[in-house]
C-alpha cells in the first residue's frame, strides 16, 4: 500500500516535515500506511470553494496560518451571541481547542508559518459554544449556522466519556441534524463529522453516545502512528472511518496552530481525527461539489481501508467491505475519495423501513443469552419504504436494569454480520437502563436487507448483585436505512470503474519507460542466454538472469564499467536517479538522499549533518535563526522575532534587531510612548501622560510624560493637596510625595509645611493642633527660647506655648 | 445517583405565528426573545433575566404560565449538558 514517492511536495511552513501523518510514504516513516493527501493534492485538490466550521470554543481568526483562510461567514459566538468567535483567553490557554482543530483543516500553506491542512485552500470558520453552559438550545443553534453557506461542521467533543454516561443530542439538536441533512447545503445535505469517544481507558462504548450514532454524522476513530490502538479508543458499530492521531506515550503526536499564534506538537485524541477528516472530504467534495451527505458516507465506506491497522475484530461483512469496531471501515485515503468522487453519481434515494417492532416485554436471564429473532421483506411491499441495500442500521431499544454496566448487546444480520452494539461497561453502575436508545451500525452496509434479523442481549454481571432483580427487555425496533436499488447501479459507471481500482491503473504506477516484456514476447533470435530476465532488465534483454547481466535497465543502472554495474529500480541512498539517462548519480557528500549532484541539492543528510531546508544543503551546525531539530534532523526556523533559538521555534536565545529577550521570547523593542500588546503582538500607544508604559490607561505608566508627575502609581499634571513635588535621582520626572501628617501643603520637603489642616496652628514649619499647645516645663523651655532652639522640631513638641509666643 | 439536573434561565419555545408573535407572547410572559433557535422554523429562545440563572430546581413563578399561552406548542427550560472536549 505504501509507494515510496520521490517526487514528495515541498512547503517552506517550518513543521511541515513533522507532520509526519502526510509523509508515511516515505522511506523512513514509521507510520506505514498512507492516508495520501499529497497525491489528492497533486491531483489538485486542496478544498478550493468548500467552507468547513469548527464547532467549539472559539477560533483565533487573526492567527497568522489562519488569517488567509478565515471565513466570519462561517463563523459566530454561540456563547455570547456576536459575530466574533474569537475564544476567550486566560492564564491556562483553556479554550485552544478550536484553535488546534481549526489548524488542521485549513492551515495555510507556503506562508513560513506552522503547518499545512489538509484542505489549505478550505474556507474555515469556528463557532464558540463550549466556553459557557452548552444547552439543547446552543447545540441546535451551532448545528444550524448558514447551512446554506457551511459545507462541514466538524465537531471534536460531545457527552463525557467516563463510561458509565448515555447521552446525545436533545429533540433541537436532533431537528438540527435532521435539518441539515435534509435542506442544508441547497438539498444535498450538511456533512457533520464527529470525533468518536475518548473514554477507551474508562471501558466506554460510543454506542452510548448518541452524536457518534447518529446517521447524520461521520463518526471518526483513530490509529497511533503505528497502526496501533491509541490508549483513548472506544468502541462501537457506528464508527466509519479513521485517521491518524496520537495514541501511545512513545509515538509522536500531531503540529497544528496553536493559541496566542502559537505552534504546537501536542495535539491529541480524537479531536484530531474529526477536522482531519473534514479535511479529506472538503478534498472530495471540491472533486465533486454535488456530493449528497449519504454520497460522502458511501464514498468513506468505499475508499477506506484497514491498510496495517491491528485489531483483532476485522470481519469481512456480507457486501465484501472489510470493518471493525475499533476503525470501522479502516483508515481514510484522500487520493481514492477525490478519485471516486469525480466519477460518482448520486446514490438513490434514502428508504426507511421500520423492520420490526416488538413490545413484548421480555425477563434478561443472568449470564444466559436473550436472543430475539425477526423476519423481515425490509418493506418490500411497500415501494416508497422498501430497503434492498442497507445503509445504516438502527435498534431502538427499552430496558430496565438495576445495573446497566453488565449488558452487552449484539445485532447479527442476515448476512451473519455482527454488529456489537453495546459492550459491558464496568463503571457503569446506572440503574436507569436504556430508554428507546438507539444504537446504530454501519457494519452491515452494503448488504442485502431482507431475512433474518437476531437480536443477543446478555447479562454479565461484574459484581455480585440481587438476583431478584433481573434486567427486563421492554421493546425494541429494528429501523433499517438504505436504497431500493444497488447504490451503485447493477453495473453502473462506478462499478465498472470502482473494480478498475483494485487493479493498479496505469496513473497510479509510476511512469516506467518500458513495460517489463512478458516470457512470450521475448524476441526469438536471443540465442547466447534463452532464459528469463531479471525483471529490471530492459528491452535489450540480458545475457544472464542476474541484474547485473542486463544489456539495458528498465529503470537505472547503478554503478560504473570499472566496478561492475546493475540495474535497479530505485537508487541507494547517497544516488539520486537520472530518468534521462536512466542512471544512478552520486549525491554530494553528506547528502543521504538528493535531487542532483551539487550541495545545494540534498533532500536529507547523513547521521550528525541537518537538512537546512532554505538551502537544501546538509549543515553541521544551523545558521542563525534556525535551530537543530533533533528528531528530524534538520534545521527550522526560529520565531521571527528570534536571531537564534535553541530546540523549539520560541525558545530565543538571542533576539533580532528592535527585540529584547523576555522569559525566553523576544518581545519588540517599542518606541517610547509606546507598549507591547501580547494580545496583538503589536506596539500599542501609552496614555500621553506616560513617556513609558506596559499597558494604555493612565495607571500603567512606568515615566511620566514631561510635565507630568509620579502620585499614586499615576501620572499627574500637578500634585494633589497634602503632596509636594521632589526630583528623584535616576527618575526623568518628579514625585508627589506627602507632607507630614495635619499638613495641607508643603514646599522642598514634608516637614517644611506652609499651610496647617483646619484645627491647627502652624508653628514654624510644624502644625500643632490649638488645644495642646502647651510647655512640658517652663524652665527648661526659657533655656530653649535665650538659646534660639525653637527652630528644631523636638524643642518645639516640649516648648510649644513659649516658641509660639516666641514667634 | 445520577447528576441531579442544572436548569438555566433560558427556554426553547415553539411559537407559530412568526418573529413578531413571539416577540409578542415573550414580552406577555416577562421574556425576551433572543430570535429564532439556528434552522428550526417556529423555534425561538427565549431568556428571562428574573429568574435563576442556574438551579437544581425547575423555575417556579408566574412567568412559567408561558407554558399556558394558547400561542406556544412546545417549551423546555434548558439544561445544562455536560459536554467534553475529546
């Protein structure tokens, strides 16, 4: 499935090569499957004219990598009620969700910032209804934005995955859904995609989830880089595709935007595998605008496929698709869906048939099995409700049970497909039971409706309980969804089409100059060696079976007359291919790979050497303003602010020009009178009463303005009452400070007061309330008046009658 | 036991009639329209700032006679769904 693919796309956004989710082609990925989004984008998609929203906390519009593609149109504050969807910020960066998952849908690409989208030429927009009390009436609201406008709503949250939760849409959000499939889009239906549960450490099934089992959602689950099942991952049969994500503590994580025009590597569960999907499809659906909403559903269960992802429940259902339970219908491929959805003409109309409703009420016997049966003619008889080819299969069911964790409930379908439709969920200690919940599976799309149904209920209880009280099957209904017809026409244009895929088409394998000559068609007059060539051998033949015995080379040849030459189809590390001539060249050296013989050719370099990607050379040390990058070994680019940064592209060590270093970033030098606004990462204007400041009111000035004054951490024109002014060494500015205590003013210092508060009397420089002036002894305060000493202060607080009188 | 309801003071409203006759039965009752709920025709959201902004209970008052207006079809005090990002 993996093609190594040489001509790999080139983007100067710094985290492009850790995006390591887009480059499972190339040799070195461990992840070994691709979801192809590079050869989509070769074909020329990239979600031109397709306008995807995410529904979450909010948006950072003005984001460097999301500002080019930002649509208000797609966008609103659900929570408070404007136009402007931007999340609120606080210490913990709380709401950068949105943020994060917009990113990954519509990034834009070759702007030096961050990472590519998958859909870099989508329109994205974000709703904020997360930050506040999410209510029926908010979800309604952001499911219903300009569905005439909005093309996917892409959604990464949903009711709490702690396992024992059953929750989902109410009756508006549901009306929502129903709404947006049936008049969104102009009629041919909203595409909602959701990101399946987290809750797979707690033991949750996402059956109990009802915006994952709805039919009017794309519900995504996700894989690790290996192929591996994340720690996060739930189960159920509503599942219908997957992307990569994070998963295992050792495996990489996903880049995307960031808040604060930030740039992050953390990025994890299944949030990211819902706006990665959107992605793809707005992918598809620039392929084919007129896509219906079951069109995109029909597309995925066709185009993905389980590639190398381990689980141990693939099952091979009765339409031949591959499913399970972890990846449903196996992970996306990007180039497949725009190829299909090129050709694809719309699937016939939606048929609901109500299959089966059975009121009996029914005792589950404990650790026993209570199997259900039912035949069905899928409506046969009725040509507007008839199901020949399923869709989606719903089980609305009723029961009551004193501890709902202990029940595990299957559907098998005629076909002997088994859908799991509720697993055991140990922390599930609800005495509520289900109350016509449905459970949904898509595990048997494709199939053929009519026959048996079976319906297994089991009652496993993890603890010891009151065997009185046993589980009580109410009702249940089996509602089948699906096409009179086969949704692809007995042998229609897909058909005939669709089997080409399987088999390589000749654009799919690389341009070869010779197709290899079968055993037949071997000229007859070969007559030294008559038997077979090494199949890197050319038109020529070969004059031995070996491939070093090729008279010519299918694809290069390798090596030279003196040291014996061969044919191969790819060249070796440290060789590049020379197609023109069909021969493997010799890279400068350092280069491990390259594209020609001079250094400035290199696509990545030996051990110890980084790949500076501006130059394409292989450097041992990078240049100022890029940092070596371990993992990749190459050299990015550091923030622009930064002349040099160590490890991460914020983390500065030196600044550029007009920058000073802060807490390990660089924050512009701003002009006096100016300040730096994080928010904006710009240089704001100070009040005119500051010559510096860290913020615009008059409250954060840092130096007065001249003319101005320092009083109370303000600036002010003059001092207040009870203040004199003073020079401060190393202050381009005086400072009010306060005259002594009863002092209205004073001049050069506190206690030279010219002017005594009400009630008292000024005595030389001092103030002396009028009822206390007396003398501590009389004596003592003559010799204070002949010696002239009623000038100091101390004298004057024993002496007060007599300095007064003395004047 | 299972988390106890949290009730707001915010209501959806089924209203036929139009904006104007659900501008009308909101001002009749104490509340404000804040306009019609996404896509869903005849479904408004109403908001009433008298009365608890969040509580265990289900509003109590004179102001949930609404539920009596010949004019309204269907209403529900919204609650708060605990919903998590993933």
């Amino acid at each position: 499935q993996a093609r190594s693919d040489p001509q790999a796309l080139y983007f100067n956004d710094p985290i492009w090569s850790n995006m390591w989710y887009m480059h499972c082609g190339d040799r070195n990925s461990r992840c070994r499957s691709e979801m192809n989004v590079q050869a989509a984008w070769k074909r020329g998609y990239t979600g031109k004219n397709v306008v995807v929203t995410i529904l979450d906390d909010g948006i950072e519009r003005n984001h460097p990598d999301l500002a080019a593609n930002y649509d208000p149109y797609a966008s609103y504050d659900v929570n408070g009620n404007d136009y402007d969807p931007s999340p609120r910020y606080d210490a913990s960066n709380e709401n950068k969700h949105g943020t994060r998952c917009a990113g990954e849908v519509a990034a834009s690409a070759n702007n030096s910032y961050c990472i590519v989208g998958v859909a870099y030429n989508a329109k994205i927009g974000g709703v904020r209804m997360l930050d506040g009390d999410v209510t029926d009436v908010v979800e309604a609201k952001s499911l219903g934005i300009r569905p005439g406008y909005v093309d996917i709503y892409s959604a990464s949250w949903g009711p709490d995955d702690d396992g024992k939760t059953v929750d989902g849409p109410g009756r508006l959000a549901k009306q929502a859904f129903e709404h947006g499939a049936k008049k969104g889009r102009h009629g041919l239906g909203s595409i909602f995609v959701w990101a399946s549960g987290n809750g797979g450490r707690e033991g949750d099934h996402c059956s109990c989830d009802g915006y994952t089992n709805s039919i009017y959602t794309i519900s995504v689950s996700s894989t690790t880089e290996n192929g591996h099942k994340p720690w996060y991952l739930e189960e159920c049969a509503s599942t219908l595709a997957t992307t990569y994500s994070s998963g295992a503590f050792y495996e990489r994580k996903i880049v995307t935007t960031d808040l604060r025009q930030r740039c992050t590597d953390g990025h994890t569960g299944t949030s990211v595998s819902a706006p990665m999907a959107a992605g793809i499809i707005a992918l598809a659906l620039e392929a084919n605008s007129q896509l219906t909403w079951r069109d995109v559903q029909h597309l995925l269960v066709k185009t993905s496929r389980p590639a190398h992802l381990k689980a141990n429940d693939w099952t091979v259902n009765g339409a031949g698709h591959k499913v399970s339970h972890l990846y449903g219908f196996g992970l996306v491929d990007a180039e497949a869906l725009v190829v299909e959805a090129q050709k694809w003409t719309a699937v016939p109309a939606q048929h609901v048939c109500v299959a089966v409703a059975d009121k009996r009420t029914r005792s589950i016997p404990v650790v026993q099995t209570l199997r259900t049966t039912a035949l069905t003619t899928a409506c046969a008889d009725r040509s507007d409700q008839r199901v020949a080819y399923l869709e989606h299969v719903v089980a609305r069911i009723s029961i009551s049970h004193p501890r709902r964790g202990d029940l595990q409930i299957h559907l098998i379908s005629p076909s002997g497909t088994k859908s799991q439709l509720l697993a055991k969920r140990l922390l599930d200690h609800s005495n509520e039971g289900f109350s016509n919940w449905e459970f949904m599976s898509v595990h048997c799309w494709g199939e053929k409706a009519e026959g048996v149904w079976t319906l297994e209920i089991q009652d496993m209880p993890a603890q010891v309980r009151n065997p009185d009280k046993q589980g009580k099957l109410k009702e249940w209904s089996l509602v089948l969804y699906g096409t009179a017809e086969h949704p692809y026409g007995a042998f229609g244009s897909h058909q005939s089409r669709s089997r080409m895929l399987e088999l390589p088409t000749p654009e799919l394998q690389p341009p070869t100059a010779t197709l290899s000559l079968s055993q037949a068609e071997v000229p007859e007059d070969e007559e030294d060696y008559a038997g077979v060539c090494h199949p890197e051998c050319g038109d020529k033949g070969c004059d031995g079976p070996g491939a070093d015995q090729c008279l010519n080379c299918v694809h290069f040849s390798l090596g030279n007359s003196k040291t014996s030459r061969k044919c191969v189809s790819v060249c070796p590390l440290g060789y590049f291919g020379d197609p023109g001539a069909r021969r493997c060249h010799r890279c400068h050296r350092g280069c491990e790979t390259c594209s020609g013989r001079s250094p400035a050719q290199c696509l990545s370099c030996r051990r110890g050497l980084y790949h500076h990607q501006e130059t394409s050379t292989c450097v041992a040390l990078c240049p100022s303003g890029f940092y070596a990058d371990e993992s990749q070994r190459n050299c990015l680019k550091c923030h622009p602010s930064c002349r040099k940064c160590v490890g991460e592209p914020e983390r500065c060590t030196v600044c550029e020009e007009g920058f000073s270093l802060a807490r390990g970033s660089c924050i512009p030098d701003c002009e006096p009178g100016t300040y730096f606004d994080s928010e904006l990462v710009r240089c704001g204007r100070c009040h005119h009463a500051c010559r510096t400041c860290v913020g615009p009111s008059r409250e954060e000035c840092i130096h007065c303005a001249p003319n101005f004054l320092f009083q109370d951490w303000r600036c002010v024109p003059a001092c207040s009452e009870g203040f004199f002014p003073e020079d401060t060494p190393g202050l381009p500015h005086r400072v009010c400070r306060r005259c002594d205590e009863n002092c209205l003013s004073c001049e050069g210092s506190s206690r030279n007061c010219s002017r005594c508060k009400s009630g008292f009397t000024q005595l030389g420089t001092s103030c002396v309330t009028n009822h206390t002036c007396s003398n501590a002894d009389e004596t003592f305060c003559e010799m204070v008046k002949s010696n002239q000493l009623c000038q100091r202060k101390l004298f004057v607080q024993f002496c007060c009658r007599t300095c007064l009188l003395a004047g | 036991p299972p988390p106890r309801p949290v009730y707001t003071n915010h209501w959806a409203v089924q209203v036929l009639g139009g904006r104007a006759e659900a501008d009308r039965v909101a001002a009749a009752h104490g509340y404000r329209n804040l306009g019609q709920i996404g896509n869903l025709d005849d479904y408004y959201h109403f908001y009433h700032s008298k009365t608890f902004k969040r509580s265990t209970w289900s509003s109590r008052g004179p102001h949930t006679f609404l539920r009596m207006d010949p004019q309204v079809k269907w209403l529900q005090q919204q609650q708060v769904r605990r919903r998590v990002k993933r």
